[in-house]
C-alpha cells in the first residue's frame, strides 16, 4: 500500500513533467474507483494549466488555474505512470500536455480523484479534522502530549489516529516508536514529555529516509517515471519478528487494533 513517503515521490516525480504545464487532453476510461469520478472533471480540467502540485497525508494534490484543485488518494494499489507505452485496462485516468502522458493505474480501485475548490481545500471533509502533518511545523512533542494526556489508548493506535497525526502508517509508527524506546503498548497518557521530545525527530527521519530511498512500499509501487520503487528498504522492526534487536533483545510482534505491530521487548520500555 502506497504510505506518505510513496506520495511524497509520486508527487516530486509528477511535478517535474506536469508543473506549470497546460492539460490539453483528460480522459476517464470508466466511471470510478472506490467512488464516482467527479462527474466535471474531464470539463473542467481540460484546458487547464497546472499551478503547483502538493502532499497532504496521503492526498496528492494537483492545483490548477480553474480554481480547482485534483485531489488523488492511491489506495491499496494505485500510482502514476508517467510516458507509458501503452495504456491498459488499470489505466483509468488518462492526462495529456504538449509532451508527456500521464496515466492513473490502480488494479484494485481502492484510490479516489476528487476536484476541489482550491480556496476552501482545508474543509474538505477527508481534511477538516485532520491533525498536523508529520513533516511539518506544527507536530511538536506539545502537540502529542496535549492530545495524549489522559488517554488510556496504546500510544502506537493514538499514532494512527488521523486526527492527532496526518498519514502516518503502521510501518512508520512501528519504526518511530523503535528509534525513541518506546513501548508501543503503552497508554499514550503515560507517555513523557521527554519521550516524545525523542518521537518527533524518529518520525521524521523515518520518513525522510523513506523519501530519499523513493518510497518503501512492500509491493505493487512503482516511481512515476516507470521505474520501479525501492522493494528491498530495510527496516529496524517493521517485518522483522523473532530476529535479534541491536540491544541483544528478539523483536516481537503483537496484534494491536487488528494490525500487526513489532517492536523490541527490551530496549522499548
Ligand atoms: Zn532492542
């Protein structure tokens, strides 16, 4: 499944070929994904030149000079192909500008496109109740401990919740909470500000280092120029069960909210 970094590369590699450019032809070659494909896209895209293109959570967003904004969501399976040689059956949105080709393919049709307002995009209801985003200025260790305090939820499902942190998935809540010795069962009230001072930075360079190695998803992604994404990324915990830790512990996994987590016994207190 396509995480943030996945988008964050797919966004980087879109925006080389599509910024500033004019889509001078919008196809949709069948009538949905997960939901209908907004009924004016073809419409209203067509002919529009794009201004910028963005992240948030895992939301691509395509902003245009129409005042409207193309927001995707890759769900399980889809990316962007960029020139390809063909177009196949997955490929269910199709852009063209003067140079390059760009086709949405998602077998699974789990992702979404929507057209937004661009002035109002922060009241889309998938952004509204959003929490900040991992990367950016606002998700501080004041933050989490604010919206933790009291919580007698484990801190690695707090992590996951959208409202208090945007797009982090399991594999880099499960590699954060390794890299700040963190329990990952812990209640998220328990958890000291001093921790979570060591969070944010583990975060962050979890992420980052996702970025930098083009995405880490563990199948099914390719980068947006057709090139196949990095498969083989390691990871300290993530998949790692009965394998020893650096500290000379075993990792471990445990169910939790109905998904695996991993993490070491011993240096995660
Ligand atoms: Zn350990």
């Amino acid at each position: 499944m396509p995480e943030l970094p996945e988008v964050e590369t797919t966004i980087r590699g879109l925006a080389r070929f599509l910024d500033g450019e004019r889509l001078e032809r919008v196809e949709l070659r069948r009538a949905n994904l997960r939901r209908p494909f907004p009924e004016d896209l073809v419409q209203r895209l067509t002919g529009a030149r794009v201004t910028g293109l963005s992240r948030r959570a895992k939301y691509g967003l395509i902003g245009t000079d129409r005042g409207a904004t193309m927001v995707f969501h890759l769900g399980m399976s889809g990316r962007w192909r960029i020139d390809p040689s063909d177009i196949g059956t997955h490929d269910h949105l199709v852009m063209e500008t003067t140079g390059h080709r760009f086709a949405l393919c998602d077998p699974r049709r789990f992702g979404s496109v929507d057209l937004l307002e661009s002035d109002s995009l922060d009241q889309w209801s998938s952004f509204a109740t959003m929490g900040p985003e991992p990367l950016g200025p606002d998700l501080t260790a004041e933050h989490l401990h604010r919206a933790f305090a009291g919580r007698k939820q484990a801190v690695k499902l707090l992590l996951l919740d959208q409202r208090i942190v945007a797009g982090l998935g399991n594999i880099y809540v499960c590699e954060a909470l390794y890299r700040a010795h963190i329990n990952p069962v812990k209640a998220g009230g328990r958890i000291s500000l001093a921790a979570l001072k060591r969070l944010i930075p583990a975060i962050q360079a979890v992420l980052y280092e996702a970025i930098e190695a083009g995405g880490s998803s563990l199948r099914d992604y390719a980068q947006p120029d057709g090139q196949l994404g990095y498969f083989s990324k390691q990871f300290d915990v993530y998949g790692r069960e009965a394998e020893p830790c650096a500290c000379g512990g075993t990792i471990k996994r445990i169910a939790q909210g109905g998904r695996s987590t991993w993490y070491c016994p011993s240096c995660q207190r």
